[in-house]
C-alpha cells in the first residue's frame, strides 16, 4: 500500500458565523473570525490517496490525473472565492476548516474512487499555525 | 550600517477594482483578484529598518520596539479585516499589494524615525509565488 | 472525528547528559549535544487534538482556547529558557527532546480533556532535519 | 513508543518509461516525466523509526546513528546520480518515485533492525507539490 | 518605483562540465557535478521586475502578463527538459546556474521591456543551500 | 557580476547582557533575551559573495570551496556551542546577532578574497521572524 500527497493553494474570503445570531454573539463565540466584512486566507489543501502501484507501471494513480480530479472537483469552485456565499458545497453550513475539510471529502472520494484509488485523509493548513485533518471517519 | 528585518503576518479580504468602472471592465483588468464576492490571503509582510548598533547595546533598535510599532500601526488595523471597506490607510486606494506596501511604508516612516532608525524597505508577499518591495522612492 | 493541528515555537538552551557521568563519556555517547557550556536550538512544537465538530459550531475546540492552553502551560515555562535547570516538567530528566514530547504529552493531556478533545500526537521539531513524535503509548 | 523522524536530501536525474515501450507510449502513460534525455528533482527523503526510548539514555537510537545508516545506504549512492541507470536498488524497476520509497524501505529496514528500532515509514518528496509514503505494507 | 517579484519553479536534468576535458578533469573541477550520466534539481526561479505604477490601476505590470512571459520565454523550455542538450538558450554554454541566470536574463529583458518595466533581477535557487542571482551588470 | 548566496545553519546557547550591569539591568534592556541560564537558536547563516565567472567555467568561485571556508572559518567554532564563552570571534561583544553578523563579516573576508572574490553580505536568521544583515559598511 502506498499513500500519494498531492499538495495544492487558494486563496478565498470567508466568514465564521450563524445567520441566527447577532455580531456580538458571533464575535463572543467565532472571534475575529467573526468580522462581518470578510478576512480571507492562502489556504494550502493536501488530499492524500492510497492504493498499490501495478507492477507494469509502478504507481496506481497518476499524479496528474489526481491534480486535474483536484482542480476540476475543488480549486476551479473555490480559488480567488467567497467560501460562504459562492462555494456551492459549502452552502448551509459554518465556514470553519473542519467543514470544509468534510466537504472537500466528500466531494472528492467518488471522483478518486472512480480511479480505482482509495481517498485517505484530507489536510487543509488555514494559516502557518493551524491546520485540520479529517480521515473520513464518521461521527 | 546593519540591517534588521521583522517579519509579521495577517489575514485580510480584499478586491481589486475601481468603483466607476463596471464588474465586466473590472474583471478584464483585474481577472480574478476583482470578484465582487472578495477573496483573501495570508500576507506576509517583512520590515526592513537600518542603522548604527551603539557600541554599549550591540543593537540600534530593539526588536521588540519595532514588532510593537508593526504591530499597532499596522497589524491591529489589517488582520482579519477588509482591506478595501475597513483599513483607515487604504481608503481611496486601489487595494493591490502595491499600493499596500506604499501606505504601511507611510505608516511606518515617522514611528521608526522616533527611534532613532530609517525604514529601509517594505516588502509583502501575497502568495507564495507574489511579492512586492518597496524602498520609499518617490515617482 | 477531526484532528486540529496547532504549531508553537520556543528557543531553549539544552545539553544532553548524565549528572553521574563524566564529561568524557557524556560527550562518547550523546556527542556535541552534551557540550557542558549547552547549546540551543529553535523548537518547533506541533500539538495535535482531536473530537467531534458541534454541528451548531463547526469545530469541536476553539483553537483560540488551545492556542492558550499551551501558551499558559508550555511556552511560557520553556520559551527563553535553559531545559535543564529551569523548566519545572523536565526535572529529573535527560534533556532530549524525546523525553521533552513525552513530558509535554502529560502537562497537556489532561487540561486538553477538560476541553471535551482528545490529544493525539506531540511532535516536536529541533532542527529542520530532526523531529520527534509522541502519541502517548505507554512502554 | 517514540517516531524519530530523520529528513535527508539529494538530487538525482531520472526517467518514468518502460523500454519495452515507444517513446510515444512513454508519453501516452507517463507524460513529460518519460523525456528520453532525462529531467531530475532535488528529493527530499524524510525516515522514521520507532523504539521505547531507554530510561538511562532518554532516546532508543542515536540520531547520529540514524543519519550515518542512512547517508551511507541511500545517499552515497543516489546523490548527484541517475536513478535509473546508476542506483544499484533501483535496477529493473520504473523510476516512480513510489518504488524508489519501497526500494530505500527495503535498504534500511535490516539495518535500522540492527540498532535495536523498527522502521515505520519512508516518506519522499518529489516535488514541494507531490509526496509519496510507504509504510511497508505488503500488497 | 515598486518591484514585483514573480516565483516559478521547474525540474530539469544538468551536467556541468566541459567537452574539451576529459571525465577525471571535469571530476576534478566540478565535482560530482560533472557525472556523465547526469543528475537534476528542481530549480526555482525568482524573476525580478521593476516600475512605477500607474495610479489608475495600483500596478506598472499585470503579474498575470508576468507569469505568462515566464512560462512561454522560459518555463516551457526549461522544465522536465536536459539543460545541457534541450534548452536552446544554453547551448554553446556550460551548464552552470550562473550561465543560466545570465541566459534567462537575456531571454526575458526584451519581453519585460514590451512590457513597460525594467528587469532588475534574476535569483534561482538550485538546492535549498545555494542560489544565484544575476542583476544584468555586464563585466 | 554574479552573486552566490551560500545557506549554513548552526545551533547555539547565547545570552544578551553586559557583565557591568545587574540582572535587573539586563533585564530591563534586552528583556527575556538576557536569561542568566541562557537560552539557544537554531541560526541560519546566508554568505553571499560577488565576482565575474570565468568563461572557461561558468563561476568564479567553487560552491564547495565556499561551503568548506564557511564550515572551517565559522560553522567549526560555533555550532552545538556557547557564543558568549567559547566562540573566539565573539569574545568581548555583546551577543546580539548584529554583532555576530559583522563578527562572521570579519572572520570571512580575507578568506573570500583569498579565492579573487568578494564578500557581498552576511544575513543571519536568528528565528523566522527576526533577521540581521550587514554589508561591511563602517560606522
């Protein structure tokens, strides 16, 4: 078994809130994550996949195949966009990173299994110090 | 002469446009960077202030004098925020990196000038493959 | 289940050595890391927590809150300091940064718990080459 | 149980193709990886090995050790070379980066064996975008 | 005036030596840089560009248009590709990253120029230890 | 002329204080800095020097040969070292990284002018926030 990390960057706004609140509660709760005129962040994504390289061909995935599933599947909906108003997979729910980790998930695990691949573990580093994983596990 | 460099960071939202020209223009000039929606990065911005060490300190500007300064005239101002709605010091300006480096250049002359050093240079990199300097030259 | 990764960094002088040992056979076993003069380095310290995200919030722990957690009971025990004569949880001990994660481990694990979360992984980095992972197993 | 990550470099050329294939086929399958005249990468090899750290010592191997076996089973033979026609372990096999991670496991599990640890993983990355890890997995 | 600085990263095959010389001289010389049977890096390309910016757009150069003259001029050329037999703007020349800075230097200053803006620096990065770079004096 | 930028890195205890002033003083001074029982970084040492390259070459001085007069000249004497107390070069000076800077400026000039080239700068990262540069500029 051999896990393959393809690495790729956007940069969107975003805003951590609930509709159902007021700024005050948000910026008690969310922060100044909160500011309701958008910051935004170079989002650095690292979509981990595994399988077993066939012996006539020494890999499983081509890594080219992978960034293009990446591309098409996320960057394209995302990069240079509004993560709350403008991400269709992100409708409905708060922009924090673990949601958007479990979206980017769930949007790409058909498209890599369709590839005869196995998606393992979606990372999304936010800013240098913060980062999330998720593996797909449910809760 | 010896040069001190600090370096600091924030996350901002911001568009790149002009407010008398159209989405469409906006977007022919600006390509993406002008989506009405906003979008974001993690700046990184680098000050670059010089002087004489004094022979009894082995330093002409104590570091943490200058990360406060950084920090009060520009990083509480900027992080988290929207650069074209919300920074008093982009207020009527094309919100490019560009003109960010000439404001927080213009924001921090005078207050590195109270202690004794001269701002060498400011330079911000927007993404991992952008960057900007500037060096205070008039044109 | 979510894991959030969150980075701190500290700088430290250390040596690595035994007090019932001679100079000399310190230096034959742990080299010029057990120079009697110490050395330091710039830590870098990856904390690694994880739980469920509250559907109404989108995390499972505000990473402000854990952010603080290690500032209060790591970073400002051990940041600026000498590891062996000055940081209370690493008394006793060899300075290696083996036995550092595992001592951070027992000084986070329970103040992460009565967050709700769960610490995962202490990864310590000391220099880019060398980095250390603890993930709490006993032996 | 304690993960000792140890990260080494070199730089070598290399070429994806099969020779029983047309240069054409290469570039069906493999893409511009397959240049007949080769290209190369600047690879950066990151070991880890596991082990219960001794109470007398506070580590279970000498990363010096560590580094020694690894300079001298992979470095001095892959460094400045070219993978498919100089490395000794990599004869009859694709370059992918993928068999080059089985090919070091397979090099320094005997040897990291001999110091009293266990090798957990090999990771390598090719390029700041793509990585590949190994866990020796049989498949 | 402002300077912009553009990042392009590309992976390429080289041997330093010189035709002339034989093997050992060429060892002797360059070192195991000269391998007959090549080795490569993944170079990064950090381009330069200066100018005054125009008030009504915040910029002197679209940094798309920059990107875009490095990926046709150079990029193309250079990636995946051997330095010494593929490139055509390195024939004739030893494959140094000295000689190469100065030949994309070369490649690039006339397009720059269409531009409106002045090339003010060449940096590539050959490993993460030695980099060059090249400001167009002549000597 | 062309300009080489060679990396090193080195790991060392260090205390900012002067032997005529109290704790307190010290403390008042260079803050958390001055630590009687010292603390350490892990520095990062970037030696550029400048010349023309022979055409016959394509450098004008061997990248090794710079690496070994960095490693015999500086990295020898000060990594896994004390500054204050066992680095010669540094005897007498406060331990402020400006003053290592032109310390290191001192001890690698005539060296580099012994191989026909010139010392352009030294640039010392003490952590990844603050850096010092210095380019023999008397004052």
């Amino acid at each position: 078994m051999i896990y393959v990390t393809r690495r790729e960057r956007f940069s969107a706004a975003h805003r951590m809130y609930r509709e159902d609140w007021t700024d005050e509660k948000n910026l008690e709760v969310f922060g100044k994550c909160s500011n309701p005129n958008w910051h935004g962040h170079n989002y650095v994504l690292f979509v981990t996949v595994k399988g077993n390289p066939a012996k006539e061909l020494g890999f499983f995935i081509n890594i080219s195949k992978l960034k293009q599933i990446i591309k098409d599947r996320i960057i394209e909906k995302i990069d240079h966009k509004n993560l709350n108003t403008e991400v269709s997979f992100m409708q409905g729910k708060i922009a924090t990173t673990e949601n958007l980790a479990i979206a980017i998930w769930n949007e790409l695990k058909p498209e890599i299994e369709k590839e005869g691949a196995t998606l393992h573990r979606i990372r999304i580093s936010e800013t240098e110090n913060n980062s999330i994983e998720y593996y797909g596990e449910e809760y």
